[in-house]
C-alpha cells in the first residue's frame, strides 16, 4: 500500500488576523533562541497575507522577500522590521525577569 502525502504549508492555513496572531505566538514560544525560526514564521505570514502586496508596501521586490525569509535566507534587521510593519505587526523588546 502506498501512502501519498501532501506537503504541509501553514501559509494556507492562516485565513484572518486572529490566526496569525495566534500563529505567530506559537512560532514565539516554540523558538527558543532561534531568530531563524522567527524569520521563517514571518515568510510563512508573508506569503499568507500577499507577497506582492507587502512588495508593493515594503519596497522590496517579491523575488528579494521569496529569498530573505527562505531557508537559506538571512534578511537584515531592517528588512524584518519594514516587513513586520508592512504586516501590520510591532516588534517590541522586554526585559527578561529571572
């Protein structure tokens, strides 16, 4: 018998604003210290909400997100904050309490 498998895509999965909300808290949590992982989760936001829309908000060209936020990617700061923005997303910084 063989087993025929779909790959997974959580960009399809991600339909309003509440689901990435609650996306994005998870990928958070399950990070650790991996800012690998944050970049990844927001390519997957990325290309839910409209990867040429967030170009034509972003100034940076579809071809530029598709390889910042892929796997062998590695966008600057700058780059994911203007996007976290252009989603409609705050990056903020707390201090840790031990």
């Amino acid at each position: 018998m063989v087993i025929k498998t779909t790959r997974w895509d959580s960009a399809e999965h991600l339909k309003n604003d509440e689901d990435i909300k609650l996306y994005l808290e998870a990928c958070l949590e399950e990070a650790g210290d991996d800012p690998a992982f944050i970049v990844h989760a927001l390519g997957v936001i990325a290309r839910a909400k409209n990867m040429s829309q967030l170009s034509r908000d972003t100034g940076i060209t579809r071809e530029g997100l598709y390889k910042a936020f892929s796997t062998e990617g590695n966008p600057t700061f700058a780059t994911v904050t203007k996007v976290a923005k252009a989603l409609g997303l705050q990056i903020t910084v707390q201090a840790a309490h031990h």
